[in-house]
C-alpha cells in the first residue's frame, strides 16, 4: 500500500484532476450548434442585400444502431415471375368512367396559391433545404480550421502493472502517468507545444514497506520553418475555408432567388393547364349541344345524317384532348408535389394568383451593367480566380529548401520530494535547440506540381470569362424577352376579341353549326395563347431580376419588390371550374 498520506492525497488528487480534464475536453454538442449558426449568420450579414442564413434545429445526438447496419449480404426482394401478382383488366370497362374519377368536380384539398408555395417550398421543398446544408458544411469546414489554429488541450492517463511470479522475490509496481499538453498551430508555420507529466510509481513487496516516487515534468518545444512552409502558405486551409464560406453564402442567396423563380414557373404552368383545361371543357360542352342541334336537325330532315358522324368524331378529338389535357396537369401536379416537399398522395388544389409587376424600362447595355455588378455567382467565379493564382504562389513556395528551427526546454522536479510535486527546479532546467537546412536536390514533383497549378490558374480565368460572357448574354437575352413576350401578349389579346367578334357574328346570322363550332375552336385556341402570353411575361420579368442579380427574396421566402416597382399586385383569381 501507499506508505505516505502526502502521496495518497496527491495520488487521489491526481486521478480527480486528470478525470475532470477528461470531463471538461468533451465539448456540448450544443454548444457546437449554437457556434455554427452564430458563424453562418454573421457571414450572411456581410453578404448584405437581406441575404438570410438558414435556421435548423437540429436534432439531438444518438445512433442509429440498426442490425441492419451489420448485414454483409443485405437482403434483395426480387421474387420470381410464377410469384408475382397480376390481375387483367375486363376489356368491356368503363374506362372513360375511371379517367373523369381522377379529378372529380367535388375536389377540397390543401389550398395552394402562389404566396404559399413560396411558403412551403421553404419548409419541405428538399432542393431548399439541401442548399441550406451545404451552407452549414461550409461554416463546419470553417470552424474544424479555425479550431487547428487554436490552442488544442489534450490530457492522456496511462496506468500499468509490472510484477514477476518468481516466489523468492515477488513485487508489483505500479505506474500512473497523466499527460497534460497543450498545442498551437501557428499562422505563420510551424507548431508550439507545452506538456505537464505527472509520473508517479509505488512499488509493492510481500512483507516490506512499499516504495513510492512521483515526479513532474514540464515540456515546452518549438518547431518553425523558415523557408519553406513559412508565410502564408502554412494557413492555406484556414484562408480557403474562410473564402468558401463566402461562397456558400452567396450560393446559397442566389439559390433562394433561382428556386423562387422555378417555383414561380411550376405554379404558373399549373395555372395554364388549369385554364387550358377549363376552356377544353367549356368548348366540349358547347360541341355536346351543337351535337344535339344537328341530330334534331337531321332527324327532321334538314341536314345529311354524315353531319351527325362529323360532330360525333369532333366530340370523340375533343373529349381525348380534354382527358390528355388532364393526364399532364395531373402529373405536372404530381411533380410539383415532389418538388415542395410534400406527400404525392396529398391533395391538394392549385388556385391561381394574379401577379402583376411592372416591367421595367430598361436597354440590354444597363441590363448587363447591372449582371456585371450584383450578379453573386460571377462574384464568386471571379474570387475563384484568385483562388488559384494564391495556389501558384503556394506551389512556388514547395520549391524553397528546407530552413527548420526547433527548440526544447524540459523542468523536472525532485522525484523523491514527498512535498515538493509541482516545485519546477529552473536552475536545473534542460533545453536544446537546433536549425536543419536541407537542400532542394530533389524538388521535381514540386516543380510539376508548381506548372500543373499554373495550367489550373489558366483554365480557372478562361472559366471565369466563359462565365462572365454568359451573364451577359444572359441579361441581354431577358430584357429581349420582356419585349418579346410583351408584343406576344398584345396580339393574344387582339386574336381572342377578333375571335370572340366572329363567333357572334355567326350566332347572330345562325350560321351553320359546323362553322360555329371552327369559329369556337379558333377562340379556345387564342385564349389559351393569350394565358400562355400571360405566364410567359410573368416569367420574363422574374427571369430578368434573376439575370441582372436585382432580385430579393424575403426571409420568408416572398418576392420582394424593389422601390421603383409600387405597389405589387399578388391577389387570388377566380378558380376554374372543378377546383375551390
């Protein structure tokens, strides 16, 4: 046993400290958490513009201990032919009775309007929220570097036994050694550590006292490169993490004002072929009652019964149109599902919203003006550049012989001092400290890697002109289409009222039912190119804000109008037929 109470009180000491330190390296998951989000919202504050960071909670640690986990040969469910179901179809059924079940008149679901889309593509849409974790990777990527760069703690307790079985002399010692260290990454290269060892020893005899010793130490050493390895170079990681994390938060801004766009171009192609499928009804119906005029008109003899045969095949194109039609809303339906997040066997109703932004005033040299200034994904192409112009100089730097200094100091105490544990003797301090230069004799893989970085830096500038030159065509190409899908939408207009015009001049004249019929084709057709027309210039102007990098989104995920745009009009239209 421990022959001195001193000893065992510093034994017991020793073991409690080493075990809280143990304690205290252990850092709080949340903690970590709540320094990420700090981290990614002050990046998205730089950003400026309303630019928002993206807010989780996250969920508690745990594993997910499956058996699962462990099976070599997971198991396949792929049964054979003679095993799987099929049940034919009877050939006589009502199959037009099944199509016209899949969008029933009497529909009530979820209620979708476009501010909400916008809503819920923010919550459950999986491309958001992909987007908002690789934002978050990027603040983690961060933070492991900067962490290199401070000062790290680490503490290891060791304790052995060592005996023999010889009967004549048998004793057991016993060794109990704590290392606390401490480590420092410099920015400039190299490294610094300081170490406190604690080594203390009782050995044990059968019928002797035992004997106990303990002893601490004191380490601090220094390695630093002069040459090679030195500068900037030896923080490379940290100024790249830093850099990426810039990028990521410009990604991810511009991703939230691209995914605004696309939701807005999904809603709006609903809204079409909710229209299209309204007019398509409206002109079957009118076809059904022009079939019943022309059969009354047959049957009393005042037209060939062809006639009859011609409606009837008019009514069959129509209603075939019309179900097609709806086979293609419904999966576009489906597919928008997906996209927000939400469950494919969701009802839910698409209402259709009136969104009116004026357009704007603008010539395609302002337009690529605007791209050339705010437009962040060519901000961080251009940062890219740099990116690898600082990689040429980091590869020059692999070609600097080696110039190293390192250096060590050690201060022991007393071994047999009961008393005297951590009473450092200075006087009998040790140190040593050398320089090792080595000569570059061999540096040709560095000198390759020195031209391979400079052929990256090359085709890096080449990628940020071809980037750079397609904002540009792309911001002159949406001030076009403004203008283009502007005229378009005046001469749907004028087509739909000419349309309109003789089709009640053939009313009024009652002319024959097959021409009335034409004449109502012609105006379902332009109504349906004027709705086009209509979400086409919707989607110019929003592609247009998106090109020149004038778009704001809001933070919860709304269009954000710009000051000399007014007030915006976002209000809910009348439904079409069969919805809410």
């Amino acid at each position: 046993m421990i022959n001195s109470r001193s000893a065992q009180i510093r034994w017991a000491l020793t073991t409690a400290w080493a075990a809280a330190l143990m304690a205290l390296g252990a850092c709080s998951l949340r903690a970590t958490d709540n320094r990420l989000s700090r981290l990614v919202e002050d990046y998205s504050e730089r950003l400026d513009g309303g630019a928002v960071a993206p807010t989780r909670d996250y969920a508690p640690a745990r594993e997910y201990r499956d058996r699962a986990q462990l099976e070599k040969t997971p198991a396949s469910v792929n049964p054979p032919a003679e095993a799987l179901p099929f049940d034919p179809a009877e050939p006589d059924r009502d199959v037009q009775a099944r199509l016209d079940s899949y969008v029933e008149p009497g529909f009530a679901g979820t209620i979708i309007d476009l501010p909400e889309a916008f809503r819920i593509a923010q919550r459950s849409a999986r491309e958001y929220l992909t987007a908002e974790e690789e934002y978050i990777l990027a603040a983690i990527s961060l933070l492991i570097e900067r962490h290199r760069f401070s000062p790290r703690f680490f503490n290891d307790l060791s304790a052995s036994a060592d005996g023999s079985f010889d009967t004549t002399n048998a004793d057991t010692a016993i060794r109990i050694v704590n290392e606390l260290r401490a480590t420092k990454q410099l920015t400039t290269g190299g490294s610094l550590e300081a170490r406190l060892i604690w080594d203390a020893a009782q050995t044990l005899r059968e019928g002797v006292t035992g004997q106990y010793t303990s002893a601490t130490s004191l380490v601090l050493d220094a390695n630093i490169p002069l040459l090679r390895g030195a500068g900037p170079v030896a923080r490379e990681s940290l100024i790249q993490a830093e850099r990426n994390l810039v990028y990521a938060a410009r990604d991810f801004e511009r991703f939230r004002r691209e995914f605004l766009v696309d939701i807005a171009r999904d809603y709006f192609n609903l809204v079409a072929q909710q229209a299209a499928i309204a007019n398509q009804e409206r002109s079957l119906n009118s076809l059904l009652q022009s079939q019943q005029r022309t059969a009354a008109q047959v049957e009393a003899g005042r037209l060939a019964a062809f006639e009859t045969r011609r409606f009837e095949e008019r009514v069959l194109n129509t209603r075939n149109g019309l179900i097609t039609a709806r086979e293609r809303f419904l999966l576009s339906l489906d597919r928008f599902k997906v996209r927000l997040g939400l469950p494919v066997e969701e009802e839910i109703a698409i209402v259709p919203t009136r969104l009116e932004i004026p357009e704007p005033e603008i010539t395609p040299a302002h337009a690529t003006a605007l791209a050339m200034q705010y437009r962040l994904d060519l901000q961080v192409e251009r940062d890219r550049v740099e990116d690898a112009r600082r990689g040429v100089s980091n590869a020059r730097n692999d070609l600097l012989p080696d110039l190293d200094l390192a250096a060590n100091l050690t201060v022991g105490t007393d071994p047999n001092d009961e008393i005297g544990n951590f009473d450092f003797a200075f006087d009998e301090a040790d140190y040593s400290a050398s320089v090792t230069f080595g000569l570059p004799l061999d540096r040709r893989i560095e000198r390759l890697s020195l031209r391979r970085a400079m052929i990256g830096a090359e085709r890096s500038r080449r990628t940020y002109d071809q980037f750079r030159d397609n904002v540009i065509v792309d911001a002159r190409a949406a001030v076009r289409a403004i203008d283009e899908a502007r005229f378009a939408l005046d001469l749907a207009e004028r087509r739909v009222e000419i349309n309109r015009l003789v089709l009640e001049q053939l009313k009024l004249e009652e002319a024959d039912s097959l021409e009335i019929t034409d004449a109502e084709d012609q105006l379902l057709g332009s109504e349906n190119d004027r709705d086009d027309a209509v979400r086409d210039l919707r989607i110019a102007i929003l592609e247009y804000l998106l090109s020149t990098g004038t778009m704001r989104v809001t933070p919860g995920g709304q269009f954000q109008p710009l000051p000399g745009m007014g007030q915006i009009v976002l209000e809910r239209e009348a439904p079409p037929v069969g919805q809410p």
